[in-house]
C-alpha cells in the first residue's frame, strides 16, 4: 500500500499536537492539517494555557491522569530546553486558594504527585489571602499562546505536514483525497458531527501588561484567577454553558478585573488590558475513539479527539498520543486490508 495519506481536521492545540504526535509515531504516512481558523484566531488562542487539569467525569480518573502525566512530562522537558522561550512554555509557581474547607478531592487532587511541590500553604502564606482559609502552593507549567500553537505549528512544517486553510462541511468530503481523517475540531464537531453532547462553556478573559505579578493565583472555584505569562498576565474568568456569544461584555470585564484584584491588589496599575473570549468545547468525556461509517459499501476512517472542555492545554499531549495510536490502529488494518485483497 502507497505512504497512507491522514488529515487532521482542526488547528487548535489539540489539532496541531495530535498532527505532530502522528508525524513523529508514522515517518511513513503523509499529514495534512485543514482548518477554516489557524492562530491567533482558534480557542486555543484565547485560553490561559495553564497546566492545571479539569476533571471530566465521563473519564476515568486514572486515564485523565495519564493524559496529564504525559503532558506534564512532554512540557516540562521542551521548558528545560533551548526552544522554551520560543514556544512560550515555563515555569510558574503560586497558590490555589479556598474560602471555605475543601473536599477531600479538592484537598488532595488527582494531579498533585504530577505537578512539582504541591502542598498546604502554611499560615504565613495565607496572609496574603484574608477571605481565604486553606490554600495549596505548588509549581506547574504554561504555555503561553499563540507562541506555543506557532511552535507547533514550526515543527509541523519541518516534519513535512502541509496545511491548508478550509472549512470541512462534512468529513465525507475527505473521502476520495484521505485515507484516515482525525476530528479535532473542538466545539466545532457540534456541527461538524452533529455531536449533542458536545456544548459551549463561554469563557472571558483579560489579558493585561503587569509585569511585576509572577506568582499564580487561583480561587478554588475556578472562577477567579491570575496567570502570569512571559508577556502578558492572564485575568479570569466566566464559565457560561450553552452561551455562543463571542462578543466581549464590558460589565463582566468590570467584574473579572475587581475580583482578580480584591485577590492581588497590585493590578489595580494593570495596563494595555484586552479582552478576549473562547468557547471551552465542553462533554461529560473527551471523545477520543475510532469509528468507521460507510455510505453506499464505502468506508470512512475516523479518530475523533476534541471535547476537552476547560482543560485542553493540561492534556493535550496525552490525547495526541492516544489519537496517534489509534491512527496506528487504522493504518494497520488498511494494511491487512490491502494485502488481503492481493492474495
Ligand atoms: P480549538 O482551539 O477551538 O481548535 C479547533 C480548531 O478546529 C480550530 O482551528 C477551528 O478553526 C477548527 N475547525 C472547527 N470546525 C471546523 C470545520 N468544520 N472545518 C475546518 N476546521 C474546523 N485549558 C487548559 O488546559 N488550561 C487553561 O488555563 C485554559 N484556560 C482557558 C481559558 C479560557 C477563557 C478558555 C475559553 C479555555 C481555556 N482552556 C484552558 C481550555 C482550552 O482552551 C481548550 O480545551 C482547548 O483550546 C481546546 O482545543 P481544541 O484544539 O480542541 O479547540
């Protein structure tokens, strides 16, 4: 069988992590990325990039582990690395705070033995915090964007994956041109696919010129948080489900900008402040399967990967390597497939 041809649909960092994942793992397939929007106009672009997981309950927890881990891992190695600062990732230490005691869960999550130092913060930190009574300091990761999905992007072009600008209307379309197609269209699979589970979760954010802020701060709502970046300090935020609205609204940025700075009073001299908002492509589980549809005894390989709801930077290296295996997968049964039919 001829170099197998894959297209991945969808430029976010779940689309372009996933195509980079298949173009390390297949040397022999030939990758394409098609996408309507590439950076600084995707959701990934929008996101503060933060490696602190979501919990998807659909999941189970020591998948969305594994997921983290080797994100975590995979971040790590490229900030300890000459290529940090081009690819926007560091470093950041800080604390996640909470008014009231928390859950077990919240007291011991799932990804504290991931991340670096994580435990209570004593009583002298809390100070910082007076409406707070408990507290976790620990160190993680950041990707900055759109240096990160422009990194990505770099890498992609050296290993040799074309991309093109377009909009897939359905992944049928692909058929006569691909021999498999990944779906990592984000909330654009709701109507890509057509999938209901699949919804908004809006979300806004500052991002503001406040170069002396260098600790993470993060309310254990996840509501309210700060997020310091190479450049700029990320503000948040909203969780909005089922709202599609794209356009900022200028009283919740009042709202955001009073809450992070009732937490860090400095910012009140924030300067150079944009407002930027993202639809979180939400589900009760990241959908991450094969599933091969046929019209008329023809067949469509599909790997779908995208639902990755608020966390999609905390596990997207995890998720492309899983979606890289089950190309894998597809590549080897069309390879039986062909040689069957020499026989
Ligand atoms: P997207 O970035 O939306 O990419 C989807 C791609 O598919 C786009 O290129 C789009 O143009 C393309 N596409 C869609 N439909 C079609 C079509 N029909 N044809 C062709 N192309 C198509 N996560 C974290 O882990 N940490 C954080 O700190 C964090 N902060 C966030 C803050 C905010 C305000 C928001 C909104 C999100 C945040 N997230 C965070 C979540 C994260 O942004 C998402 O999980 C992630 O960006 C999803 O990536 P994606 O590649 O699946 O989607």
């Amino acid at each position: 069988m001829a170099a197998p041809k894959v297209a991945v649909v969808g430029a976010g960092v779940v689309g372009l992590s996933t195509a980079l994942c298949i173009a390390e793992t297949c040397p022999s397939c030939s990758v394409t990325v098609l996408s309507d929007q590439f950076s600084p106009n995707t959701t990934s672009d929008v996101a503060a990039g933060m490696l602190i997981p979501h919990t998807y309950p659909g999941t189970p927890i020591d998948v969305q582990k594994q997921w983290f881990k080797e994100t975590f891992a995979y971040l790590f190695a490229l900030s300890n690395s000459t290529e940090a600062s081009e690819a926007g990732v560091h470093l950041v230490s800080g604390w996640q705070i909470f008014k009231n005691t928390p859950t077990p869960k919240e007291e011991l999550p799932f990804w504290s033995d991931v991340v670096l130092g994580f435990r209570p913060m004593s009583e002298a930190e809390l100070q910082k915090f007076p409406q707070h009574q408990f507290g976790q300091a620990f160190t993680t990761l950041k990707c900055d964007c759109p240096p990160y999905l422009l990194w990505l992007e770099k890498r992609l072009k050296a290993t040799g994956v074309q991309m093109y600008t377009r909009k897939v209307a359905d992944l049928w379309e692909l058929h006569s041109e691909y021999n498999i197609i990944v779906n990592c269209t984000g909330i654009g699979a709701h109507q890509l696919v057509g999938d209901e589970k699949l919804f908004p979760v809006r979300g806004q954010v500052l991002k503001v010129h406040a170069p002396w802020v260098k600790n993470f701060i993060r309310d254990g709502d996840g509501l309210t948080y700060i997020y310091p970046g190479i450049h700029r300090v990320t503000l948040g935020g909203t969780r909005e489900k089922e709202r599609w609205s794209l356009s900022p609204d200028p009283g919740t940025t009042k709202d955001i900008f009073d809450r992070c700075c009732s937490l860090e009073p400095s910012l009140r001299g924030a300067q150079d402040i944009k407002v930027k908002v993202g639809l979180r492509p939400s589900r009760w589980c990241v959908r991450l399967e094969k599933e091969v549809s046929s019209r008329g005894g023809v067949k469509l390989l599909v790997v779908h990967n995208y639902g990755h709801g608020a966390g999609g930077f905390s596990v997207h290296r995890g998720t492309a390597k899983e979606a890289a295996r089950l190309v894998g997968e597809c590549i080897a049964a069309l390879q039986g497939s062909s040689s069957r039919a020499k026989l």
